[in-house]
C-alpha cells in the first residue's frame, strides 16, 4: 500500500493571503481547520515528492516528513506556488548534512532543469536531471512509471503526471484547464483508481488556465466517457483559490453529493 499526502491544496496566494481580507482569509485566519491551505504539493511515499514551492519547510514540519529521503522531485511548471528551486540550493554541502550517495532527481520541462542549474551547482547539491515533456515517460523509485502530458495553462511548458505501478493508478492535474487534445488522446492509454484534480475557481466559470466547477465535473464525465476512469475511482478536487471564497465546508456542500472529495492540507490517499 502506497500513501499519496496531500501536502498542500491551495493556488498561490494561500488560504489564509498574508496579505488578504477577503471573508475566507479572515475566517480560515480566525478559526483554522481545513480552511487553512498552504500552497499545492504532493508527496507519493517516502522518495516522490511532486512540487517544491514556498511552503516546503511549513510540510516538513506539519507533517513530519524525512526529506532527505527524498529520491525524486517532480515539477509540474515554473509558477511560483509549485517551483522554488533557491530552496534547493540549500542541499549543498556546508548547508545541509545531506547522506551520502543521496542524489535527488529532478524531474521537469527544460525550463524548470536549466532554472536550478542556474541557482545551485548540482554536483554540490547532489541532484540529477531529467527533461520531461508531453508523453515522456519515466521510471521512478518504487518500480513508478512517470508519464508527463501536456496542460493547459499560463506557464511554457506546463506539465501534468499519472504515476502508474502494478497496484495503482494515479492522476495528477492541476495547473490546468481543459485537457489539451494531444493530452485527451494520451489518456486514453490509462485506467485511473485515483484522479486529483485542478478546480481552482469552482463556482467562477473557467476552462482556460486552471478550471471551474462546471468544467472540472464536465472534465471528469469525459475522463469516465472515453474509459480513463475505473468504476471505483476515488475522485479528489484541488488547487482552491481563495478568490471565490468557499469555505471548506461549502465545497463540500457543492461536490460531496457529486461523489467528489474535497481535498485539504494532510489528506491521505492509501492506492
Ligand atoms: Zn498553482
Ligand atoms: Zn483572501
Ligand atoms: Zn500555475
């Protein structure tokens, strides 16, 4: 059994903004719980972790996480919320005990390799890369194939990932909005027993950059209509935006009925 952590669940800004005094900053401020959201990441076992942005340290603390044991980072796009590659500079020696013979792989589009090879010297920080775009495929620790597709959305080259073993089946897509269409044809390929994915603006209708909660439920249906989707498959919603201010309790009001999770900071998916 694998544990996918959702580590964060929010857009860039966080939930609570730190400068925000929208009602939900305000709320989640005053009365914590799920209204609390650090900015979107995912850790997939002890050695995966998808996304590095400003809120790495707030994980490791909050959850207890051991990240040295960390044997790959895979990076879905250069945005700031998910993509904070000075961090990184801070594996190298005389900054970090790092174990040795511990090397992190960092898994992304061009773009996101040559940025922290202009930020950290990878042999002194211990890393190693790999360029990634649309249909690249990789395997990770654990016996995990990576498979990258295409988004849609602001950031050049945006990515987005399954992690497929012989137990599970697992999509991650948020930043994006509607599939693109080489994207669709890729997903074909795959049986989901587990699908996260971006609803950014819920109630704000969005299909473009990141997605809505028409377009996330419509999004799904084709997911399920072209056989993506395993009859079981758990189905999470991510990536919330405080603009919209919905709470975690009116999320839920909205998608539960609709078979949907809402996902927040901590929840665990046993694949
Ligand atoms: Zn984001
Ligand atoms: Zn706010
Ligand atoms: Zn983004």
């Amino acid at each position: 059994m694998t544990k996918l952590l959702i580590c964060g669940s929010a857009a860039a800004e966080a939930v609570p903004g730190v400068f925000c005094t929208c009602p939900l900053c305000l709320k989640a401020l005053e009365e914590g719980g799920k209204d609390i959201r650090s900015r979107t990441a995912y850790q997939l076992g002890e050695s995966i972790r998808i996304d590095l942005g400003p809120d790495l340290f707030y994980h490791m603390v909050k959850f207890g996480l051991r990240l040295d044991k960390l044997r790959e980072l895979v990076i879905t796009h250069n945005h700031r919320d998910h993509f904070y590659p000075d961090e990184l500079a801070n594996r190298r020696q005389g900054m970090s005990k790092v174990p040795e013979g511990a090397v992190l792989r960092v898994i992304g589009s061009p773009i996101v390799v040559e940025q922290v090879k202009n930020t950290t010297d990878p042999e002194k920080s211990l890393l190693k890369f790999e360029s990634v775009e649309h249909g690249s495929k990789v395997m990770l620790h654990g016996d995990v194939e990576l498979t990258a597709f295409q988004a849609n959305h602001g950031a050049p080259e945006s990515l987005f990932y399954a992690f497929r073993t012989k137990e599970y089946s697992l999509l991650i897509a948020n930043d994006t909005g509607w599939f693109p269409d080489q994207s669709w044809d890729l997903l074909k390929n795959f049986a989901f027993d587990a699908v996260i994915l971006d609803c950014c603006y819920m109630h704000w209708d969005q299909r473009h950059g990141h997605m809505g909660g028409d377009s996330f439920i419509a999004c799904l249906e084709e997911l399920r209509k072209q056989g993506s989707l395993k009859e079981n498959a758990l189905l999470v919603a991510n990536h919330f935006s405080h603009n919209p201010n919905l709470s975690h309790e009116e999320l839920c009001s909205w998608l539960t009925p609709r078979g949907i999770e809402v996902g927040f900071d901590g929840m665990e998916i046993e694949l």
